[in-house]
C-alpha cells in the first residue's frame, strides 16, 4: 500500500520498496549523503548489529550498547523548502531496510493529524498514529515515521503565539518520542522542517542525529541538468551556463533549490516548446530569467 488508509498517514510503504530506489536514483546527492549518515543511523535502529559486534570484538555485551540504546530514536533532516529532506528521508528508510534485510514499514504522517481544531484533537491523532507505528514494531518489523513540516506540530511552546492545543499536541509528541524507546531500535522518527531554530527546546534535546539541507552547490545542480535534460542535445557549454544562472543570485546570494530547477525552471522551459518543436537554448535562458529561486526562510523570519 502506497497512499494512506486514513487520515493519519499520507503514505504507508512496505520496505524494500522498488519505486523509492529508483527515487533514490534521480535524488541527487542522495548516495554521497547516505554513506556519510548512514553508520548513525544504523547504530539507531540495529540493536541486533550492535549486539553481533560487541560480541565479536570484546566478547561480550560492553555497556556502551546500553547507552547507545537508551539515545531518543529521534533523526532532524532540516534545511530550505526544496532541498530534498522528505525525498531523502524516504530514500533513506528504504536503503536502511533493505541494508539490515530486515521487513519494515515505512509511515508518513498526514498533515491532517493536525485535526481541525477541536479540543484534543491533534494529540489524540498523534496518539493514533504512534499507536499503529508501535503495532507494526511490536511484530519485530522496524517502522519508519516521518513527519514532514515537523515545526507546525513541534514548534516552541515558549512563545506567546503558542496557543493551548498547539502546546497539548507537542507535550503528546514528546511523550510518544520517548514511549518508543521501548521498542529497542525498531522504530525510527525522522522529523523534516524549514525551521529547525522554531523547534520545542525539549524535542531538540532528544534528537540523536540531524542532518542539514543546504541548497545545490555548482556540482549538484550540473549533475541535476544532466540528469533531467538527458537527450536534449544540450552542450557542455549550455549546461555550464545553466550552472552559472542558477547559482546564488541577489542581496541573499541564493541559488536555485533542487525543486525550483525541476518543478518550476524545466517545465517553463518546455511550456515555450510544446507542441510544435524541441527545447532549444533560448527556452532555457527565457525559463531562468522569468523563474526566480525560491525565499529562504531565514530571509522571511528571524531567527527566535
């Protein structure tokens, strides 16, 4: 099953999953950033690893295995809107899954968990949904939960902008964040966010393991143009000035996202083509000048 089956899950994938490896393909960067994170989330989710090397190498359970099992199964991917964390996150828990040969589900929680306003709402859908994440751990599978736009259910509760509900729902989040301790290594949280610094103090004080997002350096976005414009009979040349226009523009020096190059640049510049001829050098330079890099965030609000 790919979509959800409620309101509580956008997605909910078996792992390995075919389709997320060839995501995992197209997602530029993905395999460089994945050896460099991988080992630590592994130490995460690999209880039975853990125990085989300590057995190997001392000859016995050590107690850094304690120690390392008691860490909050709680990973961060934040970063700019565009730069790749949900796809990441996906690409990610099915690569670890299929790395531990270990059956798995993957869940992504809807943003319709946030209810619709009334009393105790949101925190009895977020009960829900870890309470069926749990169920699946609870079979020896590892389950994979990610929440995408993490701050708008785990935002500050400091703040006076925080209203009651909003501070019931983090408080609950935080009790299911340590609740799934228990399953010892077979439940994994990856929150993704554009505002890591807007995040509750006592869920960054649980985070094991975070990961930046930045936006495309001059190799990644080549390698994107590359990739997508594949049989276009584009030049080197072409493509080395497509790199240049899409680098750090403007008073905040920013470049093009991953997502403003494939969503918005690329299909303007098939809109001049299509029907009636192929995408020439022209309809690429028109789609730069007319497609403007997505704000950051942390050019639109201060940081708290």
């Amino acid at each position: 099953m790919r979509e959800g089956n409620s309101a509580l899950f956008e997605l909910e994938v078996p792992l390995p999953d075919t389709l997320l490896t060839a995501q995992a393909q197209r997602l530029v960067g993905f395999r460089a950033r994945y050896e460099r994170m991988h080992q630590n989330l592994r130490l995460l989710i690999d209880k039975d690893g853990l125990e085989a090397w300590s057995k190997k190498y001392y000859r016995r359970h050590i107690a850094l295995i304690d120690s390392l099992l008691d860490r909050y199964p709680l990973v961060v991917f934040h970063g700019d809107v565009g730069t790749g964390k949900t796809a990441t996150a996906e690409a990610a828990a099915n690569a670890l899954a299929e790395e531990l040969g270990k059956d798995a589900m993957l869940f992504k929680l809807s943003t319709q968990v946030r209810g619709s306003g009334n009393v105790g709402e949101m925190s009895t859908l977020i009960n829900q949904a870890f309470e069926i994440v749990g169920k699946v751990a609870g079979k020896a599978k590892l389950s994979f939960l990610i929440i995408d736009e993490a701050d708008s259910l785990a935002a500050s509760r400091s703040g006076n902008q925080s209203h009651h509900e909003d501070k019931v729902a983090v408080n609950t989040l935080i009790q299911k964040i340590d609740d799934v301790r228990r399953f010892s290594g077979r439940v994994l949280v990856i929150l993704c966010t554009n505002r890591f610094d807007a995040l509750d103090a006592a869920i960054l004080r649980r985070v094991a393991y975070d990961e930046e997002f930045c936006r495309p350096d001059d190799a990644e976005r080549r390698e994107l143009f590359n990739l997508d414009c594949e049989g276009l009979g584009l030049t080197a040349s072409v493509i080395d000035e497509l790199v240049e226009l899409t680098g750090p523009q403007g008073p905040h020096k920013l470049g093009f996202t991953f997502s403003d190059i494939r969503t918005r640049l690329l299909p303007e510049a098939l809109a001049h083509a299509y029907p009636s001829r192929k995408i020439d050098h022209g309809d690429l330079i028109k789609a730069v000048s007319r497609v403007t890099p997505s704000p950051s965030v942390e050019t639109t609000e201060p940081r708290k």
